[in-house]
C-alpha cells in the first residue's frame, strides 16, 4: 500500500463522514436558530425550551434521511472492501 492510496482512502472517509454528518447538524442547527429567535422575543430563558426542539430535530433528520445514511455507508464500504485486493501488493 502506497502514501497515496492511504491518503485517498482516508479522505474519501472524512469526506463520507463530514456528508454523513451534515444533514443532522443542520437540522439541529436550524432548531436552535428558532429556539434562540423565540427566547429573544419572549424573553424566556429555560435551559430546556432549547435543547427538547434540537433532540427532536436530530431524530427527525435521523428518520428522514436515515435510509440515505445507511445506503451511503454501505456502499462506501462495499467499495472498500471490492478493492481491498487492488490495495494489497
């Protein structure tokens, strides 16, 4: 196994993981967003208001883009382990 191969290997896992990451961290910044704009408005500062919409919002973005999470891990692992060969020499 070359330099090369490792480094491709390894960047195309972070970027498999930032992409796997990104919907849920939107969602949930999204949620916080709205939290903070309604506790400005109303003035109501409950440690709770602001995490219970951000929790929801993660299961929703987990539910929702969960199959396309799960089809995209396994065929970056499927693609792994097809060229495992071609890695090893």
């Amino acid at each position: 196994m070359t330099e090369e191969v490792i480094a491709g290997i390894g960047q195309r896992a972070i970027f498999v993981t930032l992409e796997l990451a990104a919907p849920v961290l939107v969602f949930a910044l999204l949620a916080g967003l709205v939290v903070s704009v309604f506790q400005a408005v109303t003035q109501i500062q409950e440690m709770t208001l602001a995490l219970v919409p951000k929790i929801l919002a993660v299961i929703l973005a987990l539910v929702v883009f969960g199959p396309w999470m799960m089809r995209t891990l396994v065929e970056f692992a499927r693609e792994l382990f097809m060229n495992l060969p071609n890695y090893v020499l």
